[in-house]
C-alpha cells in the first residue's frame, strides 16, 4: 500500500456565502492524499498500474468549478467524486483553502479538512 499526495492545486474560484464572493471570486488551494495498492506499479513503471494523477486532478478541477456557499460541502462533493472516480483509493483526505477571506478582519486563508 502507497501513499499519494496532490499538493498545492490552486484553483480561482467562486465559493462563499456573500453574493459578492460567488461574483467576484478568490483564489482557493485543495490537498489531496489517499492511500492505494502501488505495488504493481513499484514493479512495472506502467501508469496503467497506479492511479493517473492528472485524472485525479482534473476531478478536483471539475468539483472546484461548480459553485458552493460553504467551503464543507466542497471538500464533501470532492471527495465523493474522487472515491467515485476511483475506486481503489482509500483514506482519503482533502484540504481546500480560501485565501484571504471576507471575514472583517486580516487572515491569511480559513481551511476545511476532511476524511473519508
């Protein structure tokens, strides 16, 4: 069983519950990792034999495309969908980032992990 991790993927996106953020938009960092069977691909040095991270990346993009007011609902909905994509990851566990958040006062980002 191998770990992977997809760091660091910025998305520019329109998630927040004040109309003006679903407008107007921020930009957004999303962390994946899960766990899966590398052991033929450690032996094969096939993609066919792991987990194609450009596909895993291109269904974070997809879920980071669709609006949402809550920053919870978005790292539900990609996790779901990266479960569903692919069916041999496990221990899956995102973290989506918005960075400098309308919320009155200085703050880097405000982060949302989640397990599954």
């Amino acid at each position: 069983m191998g770990k992977i991790e997809i760091t660091g993927m910025e998305f520019f996106a329109y998630h927040g519950c004040f109309a003006e953020e679903q407008i107007i938009g921020t930009w957004f960092t999303v962390d994946l990792e899960f766990t899966c069977d590398t052991s033929k691909a450690e032996q094969s040095d096939c993609l066919a034999d792991t987990v194609n991270y450009q596909e895993v990346y291109l269904v974070v993009k997809k879920e980071m495309e669709q609006k949402s007011s809550l920053l919870e609902h978005v790292a539900r909905r990609i996790l779901d969908a990266v479960k569903a994509a692919f069916p041999g990851v496990h221990d899956l566990r995102v973290r989506i980032c918005k960075h400098n958040p309308p919320i009155g006062g200085r703050t880097e980002r405000i982060c949302c992990v989640l397990e599954n």
